[in-house]
C-alpha cells in the first residue's frame, strides 16, 4: 500500500504534465473566468432568464377596450388607486384637492413615471372623457378636472386605469401579444416591462362559459381557472389545489319589481327566508369592508310568525310570485321557492339565459360600486335602478351624498341611505358569493 506522501507527489507530477500538456486552454480558461467575475454585475440585465408562464382561463367575453378590470390594474394605474376600505390613495397621482365647491379637482402626477414603451408620463396623454366633465392642463404635471356640479367620488372614479393609447399602460405588466375574432379577444399575454423583473409572464384564454373553461383545465390548454364560481366535478380531482374567496364587493340578492310588490309583501318574503344556510350573510347594499358601511341595519332574520302578521296587512296577495333567476343561482332560488311556499305564498322559478328588461322578483348577483355612491342603481331617474325604486327620502340622500365633501357627512347620510333601503326593501339581501381559483399541484 503507497504512504500518502506518494499519493501526493504522484498527484502533483500529474497536475504539472496536465498543465504543461493544456497550458494554453487553461491560461485562457482562468482569465476570461475573471473577465466574467468582474463583469458579471453589468452583465446580469442582459442575460437571458427563465421566466415561468401562468396559463390562466378567463369566462366571459370582452373586447380591447373593455378588459376585465383585474387585468387592466395589471396593465396600468389610474390617477388614484383605491385601499382596502374603498377610500382614494395614491396611484399615478401623488395628491389632489377639490375648491370649495366641489366643481373642480387638481391632481398632481408623480415625478418620474414612464409608460410602457419608455416616453414619459404627461398630464396631456391622460384623458377619461367623462360626459360633462373638462380637462384642463397647466403643466405636464397637472390636471384640473372642472365639473358641471359637485361631484366627492370623483378622486374615486378616477382610479380606473389610465391608458396612453390602446393598452398602452404604466402598471407592472405590458401586453406582448393579443389575439382576437372579429372584435372578441381569444387570448391575451402579459409581460413585465422590465427585463430584471422576476414576475412571470401570464397568457389568458378567454371562454364564453364556465363549462368549456373547466374542459379546457381537464384538457390541460390552461393551468389556472380564475373567479370560478362551480368548480363542478373538478372538486373531486386529485393533484389540484382549488382555493375560495369570499367576493365582498358583490352580492345575490332578491330584487323586487317595487311597482308590483307592497312594502308589506317584500318584508313579509323576507322574514320568511331562512338566511343562517349562507355562511356569508350580506345585509347592506354596501361592502362590509368600506369606510361608510352600517353595520345597524335590520337584519331580517328568520321569523315565519312575523312574516305571516306582515302578509296578512297586504291589500292585493298575488296568485303565484314568478321567481327569476340565472342557471348559476338555480340552487339559492329553489331554496327561496321552498320558504316562501312554506309560508303559503306559491312560488314558480324561471331560468333565464340573461338579465331580463322585466321580472316581478328576480335572484341576480349585484356589484357594489366601490365607493359609497349608489345613485345609478337607486335614483328614481335612472334606467339601471331595475327595481324600479321610487321613493322622494332615497332620491334626496343620494343626491347630497354625492355632492357632499366632508367624509363624516357623507358617512352619516350613507348610514342613513342604508337604513333607508333595508326599511322600504326594494331588495333582499342574501350573501355575498364564494368564488375559487383552480390551479395544478
């Protein structure tokens, strides 16, 4: 057996023929690895990286213009953007303030922003083209934004995102590819602007139904199903990861055609439903989460003895109450139908494929608009208040809410406004729905 002494001579006599056999391969080999080493740094932004790709499905159908708004946030700010309780922060403007009558508001940009293709952000290249509303621009940095009356959710308003041209935008995202039939997109891809960025690059497949967006899944054309609202027989798969979201910032409700339905019938329907089988009970027609949400509002728990004193007060009961609904709420109509036949009213559902111009009740789910202002959905002149609410008290609130300033006293009238609607009940409040996201393991 060798002493290692002679294992480590013979070692060196080996190192020293490789040397002299290679003396040039290794001579170069060692100094373009310091090159490297010390150019590394100015190197890196360079180099090409690996960046994964999130296939994601998309239902519904949706035009450039009109992309669904969680992907234009992705693609771009607008001079605002909006915090958890729903107030106005800062986005591609750093502050703004309204004169004293409300009419006209100055925003001032934030220093040093660029669009996606490099130029740099100017007061000029924003432009929302409000009906009744004028832009005004002193300076790059600045917009004025005159109005014909006091209008508070402005700031709000304008968080929607801002696009240069086309989606043309300033976010953390840019659109390297999109492709479309006739005026419908098929799909959608997304990139970071910047190389260094270590966001992965997102491709949308839009699907007119939540039916084909979970064949595409199975199919594997897509790897993620986003804002799911069945995950159907999906549920049941082994290596995926399905997750819930309670979507705050809408609501299925009951909407009565007010015309048709007394005060006393829809309290009485009301009382009637058994409420406590949705874990994620709504009561108000604003978001639990926003700054001017009430939480004192009647809460129109179960209590049959109640709903029978209340229908025994209206004049004309109607014969049979025709029960509206989409395909997706099928399962919420049937279990109203079963209590409200429970309390002697017969009750008959209708599926419909879309939102009908005329109903007598009517399951939909609503979106709660993020800021308080409700006065599309509620003013008595408006032709998307589809209840047909009509009451002088509602009409005034909404008014002054909109038109008022101070936040304390916008809280108080909306608090009041909510009040309001859960007395005269144009609609049933229910719950607010669970959405999944889908993805492989």
């Amino acid at each position: 057996m060798s002493s290692p002494f002679k294992q480590l001579r013979f070692g060196l006599r080996l190192l020293v023929a490789y040397f002299r056999k290679y003396y040039l391969a290794t001579s170069l080999g060692v100094v373009l690895g310091a090159v490297v080493l010390v150019l590394s740094p100015r190197l890196l932004p360079y180099l090409p990286r690996y960046r994964s790709t999130q296939i994601i499905a998309i239902v519904g159908r949706y035009t450039p213009s009109e992309i669904p708004y969680s992907l234009q946030q992705k693609i771009s700010l607008g001079l605002t953007t909006i915090s958890p309780s729903g107030q106005p922060v800062a986005g591609l403007a750093t502050s703004w303030k309204a004169d004293a009558t409300g009419q006209s508001y100055t925003f001032t940009l934030a220093e040093g922003l660029r669009w996606q293709n490099g130029s740099a952000v100017k007061s000029r290249d924003i432009n929302y083209r409000f009906k009744d509303t004028d832009f005004v621009y002193p300076s790059d940095t600045q917009i004025v934004v005159n109005l014909k009356e006091p209008y508070s959710p402005l700031p709000v308003v304008l968080s929607r995102p801002a696009f240069k041209t086309g989606l043309l935008g300033a976010g953390s995202y840019k659109v390297s590819r999109l492709k479309k039939t006739g005026q419908t997109i098929d799909s959608l891809t997304l990139v970071p602007p910047d190389s260094p960025s270590r966001l992965p690059r997102l491709r949308y497949y839009f699907y007119p139904s939540e039916q084909q967006a979970r064949l595409a899944f199975k199919l594997g054309t897509v790897n993620y199903l986003e804002d799911i609202q069945d995950p159907a027989d999906l549920a049941e798969w082994p290596s995926i990861r399905i997750s819930t979201t309670v979507q705050k910032d809408r609501y299925v409700g009951i909407f009565f055609n007010t015309q048709q339905f007394e005060k006393s019938l829809r309290q009485a329907l009301a009382y009637a439903i058994d409420k406590s089988r949705w874990s994620n009970r709504a009561y108000s027609p604003l978001a639990p989460t926003s700054w001017a949400y009430n939480p004192d509002v009647k809460p129109y728990d179960l209590d049959l003895a109640r709903a029978k004193q209340l229908l025994a007060k209206v004049g004309k009961k109607p014969d049979k109450i025709i029960l509206t609904t989409l395909s997706v709420y099928l399962p919420t109509a049937e279990a109203v139908r079963a209590d409200w036949q429970a309390l002697g009213v017969p009750t008959e559902i209708q599926v419909v494929p879309e939102l009908p111009s005329d109903f007598t009740a009517l399951i939909i789910g609503q979106k709660i608009p993020t800021d308080p202002d409700q006065y599309s959905l509620w003013h008595s002149t408006q032709e998307t208040n589809i209840s047909r609410f009509n009451h002088p008290r509602a009409d005034k609130l909404l008014e002054d809410g909109r038109k008022t300033l101070d936040p304390q006293a916008r809280k108080d009238i909306y608090f009041e406004f909510q009040k309001f609607i859960s007395e005269e009940l144009p609609v049933i409040f229910l719950y607010h729905p669970t959405t999944y996201f889908i993805s492989r393991l």
